[in-house]
C-alpha cells in the first residue's frame, strides 16, 4: 500500500464555502471521520490535487459524472493515475454510456466541475468507485470547491450508500 505524505493546507483557519460545508454534513451524517480542508492553490485536475497535496496521481479519487439512458446519472470514482474505460462502465451498468456536459453535471451532483465529491449529491446517482484505490490507505477527493479536498479510506468510499467496487479503469497506455 501507498502511503502519500501529509497535505499542506492554507495556514490560519480560512471558512470552508457552502458547498465544501454540503461535503462536510454529508462526511458527518454518514459518521465519516474525514475534514474538508482548504489547499492554498486551486485543484480541479488530478494532477494539480497532487501536486498541491505532494502526493502520487494516484491517491486523487477523482469523480467523473456520465450518463445512461435507463439509469440516468452515473458516477465513478477512479485514482488519478487511471484511465477510465466507458465500455467497462457500460457492462457494469448493463447498458451504454455516454459523457455528461457541465450542465448535466452541477443539476445532479449540485457542484461544479472541478470540485465533485463522491458523496453529498443534489440526487440519487448510480455508483461506481473503482477497485484500483485500494491500493493506497488514503486517497484524496474534491470537497466541493476547486480548493477543497477530503482525506478518506478506499474502504470508506466502497462503503458509501448504494456504492458497488467494480474494475472499470485501466492504467494510461504509453
């Protein structure tokens, strides 16, 4: 298992912004012991949350939000370092997928891209976390904002209301 290091966080306490206080009530009513915390810089990539956190690709659970005819809203969670495979989604799923646009996304998740969490959703969403983020004791996901981040167990994440852990992310080829 990987362990990344511990996060720089802005300095002095900064109050967390609506939305990333949504993730926090959502952490707390599900009696998760994660803290939203504030990064100095803004994250809305993987690679920028690593960065700003100091640890590898792969310990950012990134959140991306697709769509399905019959099942609507389908979210999957996937380590930064993974390549997500829509083919693999839609046999998990039973039936095809296809790309959310921004819109789509912030009615059914009630954020922005760029600061989706895995939990706390405006509406009931089909729930993939990828198996690949049990490598690591900790990975880190989007509090609600571009600044806001959240330490958690993969085991917290497979755990989550309505979660299946499925193998639908490959590594990136090359």
């Amino acid at each position: 298992m990987v362990r990344p290091r511990a996060a720089p966080v802005s300095g002095p306490a900064v109050p967390l912004a609506a939305s990333a206080l949504r993730v926090q009530a959502a952490l707390d009513a599900l009696g998760l012991a994660a803290h939203v915390r504030e990064l100095t810089v803004p994250a809305r990539t993987a690679q920028e949350a690593a960065d700003a956190l100091g640890v590898p690709v792969g310990a950012i659970a990134k959140s991306l939000v697709f769509r399905a005819a019959s099942a609507g809203a389908v979210m999957v969670v996937a380590a930064g370092d993974r390549r997500v495979d829509e083919a693999r989604i839609g046999a998990a799923l039973g039936e095809p997928i296809g790309r959310a646009d921004a819109a789509f996304v912030r009615e059914v998740t009630g954020y922005a891209i760029g600061g989706i969490p895995p939990l706390g959703h405006a509406t009931t969403l089909v729930l993939f976390v990828d198996a690949s983020l049990a490598r690591f004791e900790t990975v880190w996901a989007a509090g609600g904002t571009p600044h806001a981040v959240f330490p958690i167990a993969p085991a917290a994440l497979f755990g989550l209301p309505g979660a299946r852990q499925v193998d639908v992310a490959r590594p990136p080829e090359g």
